[in-house]
C-alpha cells in the first residue's frame, strides 16, 4: 500500500503541509501544497479550462508532483502537489 487518505484541516492556498510518517520506526516527512486555479474573466468553456490546467500543471516545479485534481467550483479548482522524494 502506497498511498492513505488523510484529511487535514483547512489551509490557504499555496502553503505547505507537512506529515510525518513512521515505517517501522523510520520518520518520513511528506510535503504536499493546494494551488488554486482560477477562471478569469468570462466562464471559459471546458477547453479553455483545460489549456490552462494543463499550463499549470506543465509548468510548475519539477520538484513537486501532482497527485490529484480536486473537485471543480464554477470559478476555480484545486490542484494538490506532493514534494517529490530524493
């Protein structure tokens, strides 16, 4: 099993949460960032949301991964980054 669902509590946007994980008494600590991405200007149509998601997730730091695409609202929709381990 790799992965396991957490809920944490609410964060701004843009800020990291860190977890500390122990496997059999070794200590990981995973870093995880929401960014939000917003609609700007008038409702874009579904290719229009997805050219800029795909800029997004394109272009952000190759140090972090993407992990999941959350839930969309009519003005934006969460993307949330995990710190790729080195």
């Amino acid at each position: 099993m790799r992965e396991v669902v957490i809920l944490i509590p609410e964060t701004e946007p843009e800020q990291n949460v860190e977890i500390e994980v122990r496997i059999n008494g070794r200590v990981k600590t995973m870093q995880y960032r929401v960014e939000l991405v917003t609609w700007e200007g008038t409702e874009p149509s579904a290719q229009d949301k997805f050219t800029v998601l795909k800029h997004k997730i394109d272009a952000y730091d190759k140090n972090w991964e993407l992990v999941e695409i959350g839930i969309p609202e009519p003005e934006r929709i969460p993307l949330v980054f995990r710190k790729k381990i080195c």
